[in-house]
C-alpha cells in the first residue's frame, strides 16, 4: 500500500494564480485573459446602456463595457486614451473605470456638457477631460493650449475654455518632448457614419421616428464642420480620413487606434461598404492589423424589404484596429520611353513618387505598381509603347503587379481606343498631369479605373 499526504496532494492540484509575465509591454492582461480577446468576434449587451438616461440625447451611443474591452487590451494601468469623437463620453467613462487617463474631444457642446456631468458624477480618481472642439484640428495646437500646462500635464482650465473634466491624480507628462501636441498610448473613437442619421430608415415604428417623437436627436446638429453633415460620399471619406491622418501624429509609435464603424444601406436600395472603404483611407498613414466585430443581440429586429427584397437587420459594427508603425507603401517602377522630354517627366515623377513614401525598384518584376511613360509621336514610338503596355500588364495578370498606370503622350492621343483595348491599365496619365502621379498611384491602388485630366 502507498501512503500520501492528502493535504499535499490537494495543494499541488490546486490551480495557482494566473501568471502576468513581465515582458508583456502592451497591457495587463494574463495570457489566458489575452488570447480571449483576440476573438474575432464578440457580443455586447449593456443592460447600463439601456438605463442611461443621460446619455439618450445622443443619436449614436456605444456602451461602456465595449470600450473597456479594447482599452484593457490595448493600454496599462495609468496610461492615456484620446477619443476625437467623443459623444455622450463611453469612453471617458470607461477610462475612469478602468484605470486610464483620457481626453474627448467633443464638436457639439450640449453632448461635452452631458460628458462632463457624467464624469462628475462618478467620483473616481484620475484623469478624464473633454474639450469643446473639432477633430478637424486635432494637430492645431491651439486646440491644446489652454489644456495643458507648462509640464505637459493636462489642466482643468477656466469654463470659458470649452473643458470639463475629473482632477487629475498622479499626472504624467502628455506632450512629445520639445513639441507642442499631446502623444497617446492608445485612440478609440466611433465616427460619423456618413450622414446616416440624417436618412429615415424603416417604416412608422423605425427607432429613427420614435426618437424624434420623443424630442430626442436624431442627428448630431446644424454645424457646418459636422461631418455628418457632408452629402458627398467620396468627399466624407477624405475629411475622415485626414482626421485620422492626424490622429497618426497624436499616437505613440507601436501604439494602436481603434475605429468602431458599419456599412450602411442607403435609401436608393444598395450598401455603401464604409468600415471598407474607411480602412483603405486610413491604411494611408496607420498599418490595418485587422477588426473584430462587435455583435448586438438585444437590438429590435425590423421586418425591412419584406415580402420582396432582402434588407438586412444591421446587428453588428466592425472594430477596425490599425497599428502606428511604419506603413510599407507598395514599390514603384517606371519605364521611361519615347523622347527626353518623357525622360525629364519621368524623372520628376519618380521624385514626387520617392518624396512621398514609395520605394522605387527598376524591374517591373519587382514592383507592385508599374508606370509605363509612353511617347506617340510616330508610329514606331506608338507601337514600343504598345507592347511596353502588354509586356507589363502580364505581370498583372500573373498576379505579381497589383496596379499598371499608363502615363505620356498615348493617352493622351488615343484614350478612347486604350480604355476599350486595355483593361488592364488602371489609371492614365497625361503629360501635364505629371504632378498628380502620386494621385494616380493611389486610385490605382483602390481599385478605380480613372483618367486623370491634364490642368487647364
């Protein structure tokens, strides 16, 4: 017979405390706590978000308990959040609540007034504030000047100044050594979702007309500089995505941003693929990592398009996460023909090209984008630049070239004939247009087939 000591048996079988590894530089979280989060998908419910009064005025909420998740994975204990769209104040809140220091910057006041009260009202220590103004500036640095003091530190400044905020407790500096903008170590914000909220959507009982019944918003205001406020598709997608252009330049290097969006249906009857097109915008300046999809389970499900045409009931935003790193841009080459003139022209395109952040090969084989400088002033030259074009579009058929971009005299001499027999070519590029080459590479990149028009 073997004899043990029961006691010590059930001492070892005991599951010891999870284990927070001290090279982990991201967050707090155990490694049973990080790989749960890295789920692609989640459900989130509030039942707080549902009795928050407060907080209803405002036409697109997002709960608490959602934000934390993404900034208890993304920050540690004490550091600072930034939400440029900051709303009703989710996110202030959930920074209180979880440890952090944030700032909102907030358009319209009545919804910085309802922020402020919320964060007066929970009584928590640390650092929560939000700024009356527009995210539009976010790298003016008149819009920080009166938040920050000499050191760095942010200050709950005189009413006048457009802030609210909680003391702060234990504050760190929050401005770039020798600059006069704040770093973050993490941004999370919901946008405007285009000018969704100014469209009706559904029938008599649609959640849209029952807030207007009950005097509630039902879009953020009249402001001009409101986004969602633009009625140009293409033209909401630059303005949003140059606020993140400076979003960039407020993030800590490696740090991550966060930006809950959705597609939407649009009234004449199809989806305009914002979180999509928004990723590819911001792509520009920040590294996509990738999206988890917050799920909603609790929301009403309308009978839309019934009996005749499937409307989905939208019960889910993507929480697209980008990365401040250095974005690799994809790499160039050019294939210069024809005379010098197109040899100068090429020579100055690789520099605007170089300038703004491609890296240039000389093999096309190489390269992700292609640029064929053609010259059509004879019929020699007419043909070269012909089978220049067809040589290289193999390579994109073969998938190794993502993007060919036509430039020179063929196009413009023969754009007719070169749009109908070559599909392959995604932008063309007229001589004087040579300055708009950066344009062309990025709209080749997107996916648009475009000819570029020549300035007057």
């Amino acid at each position: 017979m073997v004899h043990y000591d029961k006691t010590a048996v059930a001492a070892r079988q005991k599951p010891s405390k999870p284990v927070r590894r001290s090279e982990n530089t991201l967050n707090d979280l155990t490694g049973t706590e990080w790989i749960k989060r890295t789920k692609s998908w989640f459900v989130c419910d509030s039942r707080r978000y549902h009795r928050n009064r407060q907080t209803e005025l405002h036409p697109a909420r997002f709960p608490e308990e959602m934000v934390a998740d993404f900034v208890t994975f993304f920050t540690k204990a004490g550091e600072w959040v930034l939400d440029p769209f900051c709303g009703s104040g989710a996110t202030l809140i959930a920074c209180l609540e979880e440890g952090r220091r944030a700032v909102g910057i907030e358009l319209e006041s009545r919804y910085a007034e309802v922020t402020g009260k919320r964060l007066a009202e929970l009584q928590a220590n640390g650092h929560a504030q939000v700024i009356t103004g527009d995210a539009c500036r976010l790298t003016d640095s008149a819009l920080w000047q009166d938040c920050i003091a000499p050191r760095g530190e942010l200050v709950k400044p005189p009413a006048q100044a457009g802030t609210t905020g909680v003391s702060p407790v234990g504050r760190d500096s929050l401005m770039r050594a020798g600059g006069d903008l704040p770093e973050f170590d993490f941004i999370i914000t919901s946008p405007p979702y285009w000018n969704m909220l100014r469209t009706s959507r559904g029938g008599v009982h649609s959640a849209h007309k029952q807030r207007a019944q009950a005097g509630l918003d039902t879009h953020y205001s009249e402001k001009e500089r409101d986004l969602g406020n633009m009625e140009d598709y293409e033209e909401f997608i630059e303005a949003l995505g140059r606020v993140f252009d400076q979003c960039q330049k407020l993030l800590k290097r490696d740090r991550y941003m966060v930006v809950v969006v959705q597609n939407l249906r649009v009234p004449d009857g199809y989806v305009v693929p914002l979180a999509w097109d928004l990723a590819r915008r911001i792509s520009r300046s920040l590294s996509f990592q990738g999206e988890r999809i917050w799920c909603q389970d609790s929301k009403q499900l309308g009978i839309w398009g019934y009996p005749k045409v499937f409307v989905p009931n939208y019960h889910h935003h993507y929480c697209l996460i980008f990365r401040n790193g250095a974005v690799m841009k994809p790499s160039v080459a050019l294939v210069s023909l024809g005379c010098p003139k197109n040899l100068v022209d090429s020579e100055v395109m690789l520099g605007l090209l170089e300038q703004a952040g491609y890296p240039v090969v000389e093999d096309t084989a190489d390269a992700q984008v292609a640029i064929v400088n053609t010259c059509a002033f004879i019929e020699p030259a007419v043909d070269e630049a012909i089978a220049a074009l067809l040589d290289v579009s193999e390579l994109k058929k073969e998938g190794k070239l993502q993007a060919l971009i036509c430039a020179g005299c063929l196009p413009q001499r023969y754009q007719k004939q070169l749009l109908d027999e070559l599909p392959e070519v995604d932008v063309f590029l007229p001589p004087g247009a040579v300055d708009q080459v950066v344009q062309a590479v990025q709209l080749a990149l997107s996916g648009q087939r475009e000819v570029i028009k020549a300035p007057l």
